[in-house]
C-alpha cells in the first residue's frame, strides 16, 4: 500500500513538473499554472505600487496587506512545489542534486523574492519600517520569475548580445558628446555667467543628458545668448547620437523578434506541408 | 400608376445605393454623397471642440448651436436614407434583414452618434448639463463614419495584427522598464530624500512615463545627486526601448500602405498592359 | 560704331546669362555670382533676426540699416540685371517674352523681396512701424531665390510627392489621435476636475500635441490620476504615430537625396569608363 | 659596455614602441598600456568634473588636487617616453625627424593637455583662478587620445564623410525651418502680442530650436490661440525634418560599424578556412 502510495505520489509528481517546468511541456504556449504565476506576480507587483501609495489608508489598507500576505504564501507554496517536483530532473535528483537545485540562481532569486518578507511579517521583530522597504525591492526579484516563463524576455539578453560592440561603440559616443556638451555649457553658462544651474560640470551633465535625451525638463537650461547658441547646436547635432545606442538596441531586439517568429512559421510550415 | 411610381422609388434606391454604399461603386474614390458625410464629420469635430470653449459667448455660440442642430438633422436622414437603400443588399431584405441590419455594430454605432442628443436638444429634458456633455462624447462615435469610408483607417486593424506579438513584446518590455524605474527612484527620491513628487510609486511611474517617452513636462525630476544619476543612465538605456512599441506600430502602418500602393499600381499596369 | 557697342552688349549679356542662369551653365555647381546671391541671402536673413533685437541699438542698429539697405540695392541691381539678360532665352524675347518673363512666379517673388521696403525706405511714408515690419516679412520671399539655385531645395517638393498618400493618411491619422487624446483628457481633467488647461477641447489639444510630439513644454500636464493614467497610456500608445507623418517625408527626402548621388555618381562613371 | 648598453636601450625602445604604437603592435586589441592611458584619460575627466563641483570642499578637494597632479605627472612621463621611442618609426629619425614629430597635430596635442597646467601648478604665478579654469579645458584635448586609441572614434570621422552631403543637405533644411518657424512666432506672439519671449527673431530661434528638436524646457511657448495653432502645425511637420541631420549621421555611423564588423569577420574565416 505504501508502494501504491508513493506510485501515486510520483504520478503526481510528474504530471505537476510537466505542468509547471515549461521545457518538459509538450504544447506551445503557457501552461495554466504559470499562466497563474505571471498573472500573481503582475497583480504583487500592482500590490507592491499601491502599498507605497500614503493617500491609500484604513480598509483599502488593510485588504493590500492581506493580498500581499496571500501572494506571499502562494509563492511559499509555489517553491515547496517546485523543490518538490524538481526531482524529475535528473540534474537535481538525490541530496546532493536538491542542493544543486537550491543553490541556482533562479532558485535563490524565487526564495528572495519572497522569504525575508515573509519572515518579517509573521515574527514582526523589533526594527524601522525602512529595514521592510528593503524587503520590498527583493520584490523586484519577481521580475525573474516573468523572465523564465515568457520567452519574450530572453529575447532581451540575446538582443544585447546581437548588438554588442555596436552598442557599446554608440554608447561611448553618446557619453563623450554628453561630456563634452556639458564643459562647454559649464564654460559659457557657469563660469561666465555665475549661474548656479551651471556651477559645476557634474550639474552641467544634468542639463546635458536632459537635452540629449529630449526629455527637457525645464529645471535647467541656458539662458545666456552664448549658451543659448552653443546648446542649440548641441541640439541640433547631438539628438540622433545620443538616441544610436537605444536604437541600436531596439533594431536589434525587433530583428531578433521577427526571425524568431520567421522560423516559428518555417516549422509549421515544414509540419503541414500539404496544407494551404 | 402605382407600379410606375414603385419602379421610380426602386430605380431612386439603386442608384442611392450605388452613390453611398462605397462597396457597390463602381469607380475609384470617395463618392460625392460620402465624401459630403465625411466633410460633416470633420465638421462636427470641429463644432464639438470649439462648443466646449467657454469663451465663446453670444452670438458666436448661438450659431454653434444652430450649425450642430443642423449637423445632427443631416445625419438623422442620412441614416433613414441608409436604412431605406439597405434593401439593395440581399443580406439585408425583408423585416428579418432590416432588424439585423439595424443590429449591426456599424448601423448602430451611427444611431448612437446622432439620436441620443438629437432626442435631448427636442424635448430638453429636466437634467444638469453635465448629462448633455455625455451624450456630446457619443459624437466620437462618427469616428466610425470615417473609418467605413476613408481606407486608410481600415489599414490602422490590419497594421496592429501584422506587428502582433512583436507589438505586444515591446510593449511588455516598455512596461516593465518603466516599472523599474519608477521603483528606483521612488527608493532614492521618494524613500531616500522624502520628495513629495516621488513619494509612491504610482507617483514614480508618472514620472518614468513623462521622461521615458521624452515627453518631460517638468513637473516632476530628481533633484539629489543620486537620483539624477539613476535618471540619466534610466533615460540614455531606454527611451529607445519604450519608443519601441510605437515605432513597430508606425512601421507595420507603413510598410502595409507602402504595399498596398504597390498592389494597386500593378493592377492598373495590369489593366493597361500597352501603355506606359 | 552704334553696331560694335551692341554687339559688345550682346557679348557682355551672353556672358552673364551663362554666368546667372543655372540651366545655361556648362560646368556643374554654382557660378560665383550665384554663389554670392545665396550668401547675400543668408547675410539677409542675420541682418533680418538682428534688426528684430530690442536690445541692439546705437551705433550697430545704425549699421545694420546700412547693410540692410545695401542688400536691398544689390538685390535691385540683380533684378535688373536678370530681366536685361532674359532676352538670352528665346521664352522671353521681344516685349510680350518680356511681359511674360515678368509675371513668372519666381521674377515676381524676386520683385517682392525688395522692392516694397526699397520703396518705402526711400520715400519714408507716413505710417506706422507696423506697416514696415510686414514689408519685412516679405523678405522670406528670397527663400525662393536659393530654391532656385540650390538643387537641395528642389528635393523637397520631390519629396512631398514621392511621400504622396503615404503622408496624407499618416498625417490624418495622427490628427485624429491628437483629437480623441484631447477629447479624452478634456472629458476627465477639464469637465471631471475643472481643470483651467483643460477647460475646453482646443485647450486640451494644445496639450496633445505638445505631448505626442513630446515637445511637453510643461505648461499643461494632467494632475489628477485618472488624467495621468489616460496621459501615460496616450504617451506609450502615441509618439511613434504622430511622428509618423515626418518620419516618412524625411526616409521619402533622404531615399530621393540617395538616389540623386548614386545616378552621379554613375554618369561619372560612364563619362570615365576607362578610369578606376 | 656603452655599446652594450646601447642595446639593451634600443632592445627596451622597440619592446616599448610595440606596446605603446598601435599601428606596430602584432595582436588585435588595446596594448596594456594603452589600456592604462585610456583608463587614466577617464579618470582625469572624472577629476575635472568633480573638480569644478563647488559643494567638495576639504580633504576630498585634497584628494582631487594630489590625484591630479599625479595624472598630470603621468602624462608627461608618458609624453617622453613616447619622444624617445618615436625613433623607432623611420620617419621620425635623427634631429629633423624629432622636430617633424613634434610639431605633428596628435603630438601637440598631447603637449597642450598636460604641460600649460603642469608648468601653472608647479610655479604658481601670480594671475586668478580664470587663467587656470582656461588651462583646465585644454584637458579635453585627452580625447585625442583616446580618439588615436579607440578604433570606434576613427569611425566617426569616417561617418560623418560617408553621410557628406546628405548630411548637408538636410542640415541646411533643418536650418531653413527652424529659421521660417521662428519668424512665423515672432510676428504672431511677439510682434502681435508683445511677448517678451518672442520679442525678436533670435529669441523666437531658441524658441524653434527647443521645440522642434523636441526638448521643450518650457521656458518659451506660445500662449495666443494663434501662437499655439501655428506651433502645433509646426511642431507635428517639422519634429522629423530637424530630426534628420542626426538620424542621418547615426545611421551612417552605424552601417560603418556593421560593414566593419563584417569584414573583420570575413577576414577572421579567411585565415581559418577549415574551421567551422
């Protein structure tokens, strides 16, 4: 009877690791589980916005805590699973496999994005509410959970890579001409003119990202006629450079997006060959 | 007598139905009548923008008033003519047909962009203004009009289908940039410095919206040392990355136009197959 | 005697015909006299931002009038010129070519450009500031004179041709988006919260292209959460479809620039086949 | 012996001149070195920024004035060291050939970037800090040195011939809108309104440079109905054109990358044709 038991028990066992490890699944897409997962991180992350909220207080207070404890658990639950189940692998499989497993990184990433906060709610130990708004930005480590699940996020890493010394080259650009945007403005606005905006080339920096990005803000801008030319050539000559390495990037991640789709189709196509 | 006037009244229907039903047109282009209903259209944008301008006052608005009474009349009959001619189309006839014709999303889209307020300006009902205003946004409605006549916004579905999940990636990724940001520096602003502008993150992520889009109002910036350093490595990594989604978009809308026009200048050199 | 003069006189204009004329010009680039009006205009247009600085006065307000007043006499000088050598193309022989040569769009513009302030310098009517300053404007019309030898300029109209209903449907595209973002932040800032930037649709239009530009000057921005939220989603959604228009005029003005320099640069190639 | 020593001194000239000579080095890649040089490079920067940061006050200043010296120190150990081995390179022997390499522009240059601040720091003349602040801005003459260093920097120079005239050509047009968009805003807002902002061309410039680069400070913006429509309707045409300049360049930029890239890679399958 135990035999039956533990029978059941690893028929279980490996129905739950074909459901919830996504390169053991046989179907495209999702499985629900995880579809479950990505959902509660998105809606902990919600929780994570509106806790930091102060206007949200009384009730509505008290029912964010309570659905942050009940993420809290779930993701307990979800990990006791996993290190369960991950005895399929056969990578992890005896003692000295499970310590393997605890050990990966994104093993340690799961445990960090939800133990020391759950600890702290439930022993309350004696200490500033700062020491649990560290706890929350381990929160962020959630993030990775997203990043095993839905492939689009490996496509980041890849993208990088793709670009690389391409990237890097437009990023050293794009500093040196903020850098040197930023001397000349200290130059005519700062030391000519006194101004405080300007007073210093770390604070010109400021000026200079805000004004190669585009953002402008209006904190800081010239107000001299000589700055007021230098920072509009500046402008001018500078936009497209110091937008090249976010582009570079963003072609190289749409790139790598539409061959992967490409070959996605060229499979189906290869698969039903007769059809269409 | 009767079965002449009958033979008039159908002979009137088709060729009605001929001037405003685009799709049994014979020729190219916007017809008279339809071309006529989309001027109106933008029109009554117009009438609608410059109605909700309080400084307008007296005559000016009285003639606003009457200029929309009108607006709102014409496109009453255009839809009776509508509903009358719509017995051309076979789907369409018998009292079976014109119910579902009366049902279609289409149909009903332009009923509501016109009945509700006409009904309103008749009987002036007792109610506050702010139920008018409502019935005002119904006006959005005629978008629809535009949409079934003027191709180019047929194209604006098929551009968001083909981008599909490229659309959806980049979004996703834009999303999640953006939430990261906002926890950064809701921690080094808002947490860190006690900044009222960054003092949650729903606050946070306002501003990582304004500066990520490069929008940057101006209402919300870091101003300690750390936080502007966080915002301009945040800024110069990724507003090529939340420019992303859009620029996919626009592309997709571009390159279907671009191929749409090709397809049609190969079918007029199909047709004329001496010319050059 | 009378017989030689004019025949010099024949001479002399045939020569500045082949030197002012580009269409008569053997050799590629720009004649030295050509070179020198497209100066004189650039030149014209610094003395036409300066003349409009308050705070120039004294002795360089003074030389800026003399300067001003040179150009405008070289600018008659060069007219007369022109119109004496237009005998050279057979067009505009004889008094009815002349008319004709006179009442061409570009003579007529050439005439705008400095005859009326001319005029009104020499005779110093009475009349206020006012009346000067739109005699002014007219100097915008010496665009028309680098347009006329600069080929880049020609480009532009090519340009806007090639881009043809690929930039109209964007453009209206991006007008209705910048219409319903407006419509939509009227309805929650403006009627929702009373909101003075936002009190009526013109208003909140202003701040929809001020924000789908992401110019965001920082004069209007949404503060409550609804409008932040409609804001943020407008932004995400928005930049890349009203940058969509200018985007595909400058990819239509730079494919038609590469275009122009590959044919060259095979004419070259053509003309030296031996060479390389 | 001196001849011995004779050549362990010219055996030790060529070890440094192949560590320190980029074009006589064997292996791909910054020599250690060099690697060292371009480090320093960054890190005087780093000096110089914080340097001018009027809030580090104390023993940090200190610190930021012996670091300084010890690079300037470095520098000029460096700048012998490579006179000496400059030998190496037949071009430069004997006395003639010294005073070649010395007068070259990449070696004055290195000159300019440590000596004038040397020589004001160890004697000290009497003359206020502003003579010292100039000798300070002949630091960025640092980045020739890395510009000899850094492949990436050669490219720019290549780049920016590669986009030639194209670049030109849409500068100048980006000029001529940003110069009609400015006179179109002076008449209306500042001619028609008496707005300070806008109270003369050149302020009107700043105006249209800030805005249709996209920056938008939000220090100068239209507020009349007329002043909005027309920067609107400038705003939405325009953003692409003034745009292009730089988008031409950076798309030059990076196909000079990538077209190098390739070649190094098809050079790197050349010399191993059996791998792979």
């Amino acid at each position: 009877m135990v035999a039956h038991q533990v029978a059941v028990q690893i028929g279980l066992r490996r129905r739950l690791y074909q459901e919830m490890e996504p390169s053991a699944r046989a179907q495209q897409g999702l499985s629900r589980a995880n579809t479950f997962i990505v959902l509660l991180v998105l809606l902990s992350f919600a929780l994570f916005a509106l806790e930091t909220e102060p206007t949200i207080q009384g009730p509505a207070r008290q029912w964010l805590s309570i659905l942050n404890l009940i993420v809290l658990i779930v993701f307990a639950v979800e990990y006791v699973v996993r290190f369960w189940i991950a005895g399929e692998d056969p990578r992890y499989r005896g003692a000295a496999g499970r310590v393997r497993y605890f050990l990966s990184p994104f093993v340690l990433t799961d445990l960090a994005a939800f133990l020391p906060e759950l600890l702290w709610l439930l022993f309350q130990p004696a200490g500033d509410d700062s020491m649990l708004m560290f706890l929350r930005v381990l929160r962020l480590a959630r993030l990775a959970k997203i990043a095993r699940f839905v492939p689009a996020f490996k496509v980041l890493g890849v993208a990088l890579m793709r670009a690389g010394s391409q990237l890097l080259t437009a990023l050293a650009m794009a500093l040196a001409l903020v850098f040197v945007a930023a001397v000349l403005l200290y130059f005519i606005e700062g030391v000519g003119e006194g101004r405080e905006e300007f007073a210093s080339i770390p604070r010109s920096v400021w000026w200079a990202v805000s004004t190669l990005t585009t953002v402008g803000y209006g904190d800081v801008y010239p107000v001299t006629v000589g700055g007021r030319i230098a920072a509009g050539i500046v402008a001018i000559a500078g936009i497209g450079v110091v937008a090249l390495p976010a582009g570079i990037f963003a072609s190289a991640f749409a790139d790598e997006l539409r061959e992967r789709e490409q070959t996605k189709r060229k499979q189906k196509t290869a698969v039903q060959p007769s059809s269409d």
